[in-house]
C-alpha cells in the first residue's frame, strides 16, 4: 500500500447460476452473476493525498497511513481507510419463441462489469524530484542529518511522487454494460432465413484518464493526481437486417 514492494491482495472473483427452460417451443435461458471485489489493505481517503508536501517524500509516507507513529509523532485525522468492498448482482435473460412453423421471435437482456485492472488500482510512483545526491553518488538518497552515513531513515529519502507519473485509484467503480436486444426471423423460403433485430447497449462508469484532488486547509489550494476516473458512458443503437442460407 505505501511501502515499494508491498503486495496489494484484493479478493475478486464471481458465482453465478444458470438455468435453461423449454416448453412447447418456448425456451428461456437465464441466470444471475454476483461479481465482487475485497480490498484488503487501507488506502488514502484521496489518492491525491499522497502530494501533499507532508506526506509526499517516500520515507514520511506510512504517517499518513498511521503506520509506525512513535513518540513524538501524532498523526491527526482519518486519513487513511479501507475501500468499500463492491458487490453486483448482474442478470441475464435469453428467450425465444415461436410464432408460427416458420418464424420464431427472440429476446435477451443482460448486463456484465469489468474491474479495473490491479496496476490502475493500486499502482502509485515515485522519482528523485529534488536531485540531490548522498555522499556515495546514490540520488535515491539524502544525507538529512548530515551524518555522513546512509542512515536506515534515510534510504530512499529523496523519492517523491512523480509529477506526470501515474496513480492508482482503488475507489473507482467497475465499468457497467447493459445489453438488449429483441428480434424475429423468418423461414420464407426453402432454407432461406430473414432476420430483423432491434439492439441497444449501453456502457456507463466506464474508465477515463482523470484527477483526483485534496484541498490542502495550510495551504488553501488543491493538490492533483494525474489516475482515473468513472466518467465516460458510451451508448449505442440500430437495426440489424440479415438474410442466411
């Protein structure tokens, strides 16, 4: 979560139930899809936290999870939390029904989620914004004390957030599609079929380059994060005519 190298494990996965139905001609294909995702770490409440200057060096970072917050240090305020665990039930319905011995209407209806990837969730990094090196030629680090020697506290002291770099958002909602079609075929020749359907299909949450923000209260200005974000939605209709052999 804040430490480089330190694993993020959510549990993600899915169950559904499926049945088929026929009865006289008429057969309906349905199911139920529960689509979930756990996260199982805390994460900052804005991923834009982490370039407020109080937390942005990478050797301060785990005080604003809470993490190793010894003597004399206090950390303030709920800055750090676990995202909500996502949890979907997705239908899907199929049917399709004579009309007469030669033509025949059919029907569906479902809808389907994809997750971010775990890199678009979690990923977060950093460079050597200030370019100052340790007496060893190292730039990753900083003599603070000026001690002369690569302290344990110091080791990767000088890395921050990259300013263009990318950051993970594991609030974001899965992207949604909602499909439904309905349409007809038609046996009007020998082996001939004509087929006329009527679709439309909708994708909304879908995922877009974005910022998340944080008002700074010290500083009275926002600080940014190039990550995602839930908003773009796609839509699309028509009428599809065929003729099969």
């Amino acid at each position: 979560p804040w430490e480089m190298g330190s694993p993020a494990r959510p549990l993600r996965g899915a169950f559904y139930v499926q049945d088929k139905m026929e009865y006289e001609g008429l057969i309906i294909n349905a199911g139920l899809r529960l689509d979930f995702n756990v996260h199982r770490h805390r994460e900052l409440v804005s991923p834009a936290l982490m370039w407020a200057p109080m937390w942005w060096r990478y050797t301060t970072r785990h005080y604003a999870y809470g993490v190793d917050t010894g003597e004399g240090v206090t950390v303030t305020g709920d800055f750090a939390r676990t995202p909500p665990a996502g949890f979907y039930l997705n239908p899907r319905l199929g049917a399709s029904h004579p009309i007469t011995d030669r033509a025949a209407m059919h029907f569906s209806l479902g809808r389907c989620l994809q997750w971010p990837d775990l890199y678009r969730m979690y990923a977060k990094s950093y460079r050597n914004l200030f370019r100052r090196i340790g007496p060893d030629g190292d730039p990753s680090w900083e003599d603070v004390n000026g001690n002369g020697m690569k302290d344990t506290a110091e080791y990767l002291s000088n890395m921050v957030p990259h300013w263009s770099g990318f950051g993970g958002d594991p609030w974001v909602r899965p992207e949604e599609t909602l499909t439904f079609e309905v349409g007809a075929q038609w046996s009007f020749v020998s082996d001939y079929t004509g087929t006329l359907t009527l679709f439309y299909r909708s994708e909304t949450q879908q995922l877009s380059s974005g910022h998340s923000n944080w008002w700074d209260p010290v500083r009275d200005r926002y600080w940014h994060l190039r990550g995602l974000g839930n908003s773009s939605a796609g839509y699309a209709k028509g009428i599809e005519l065929a003729v099969e052999k």
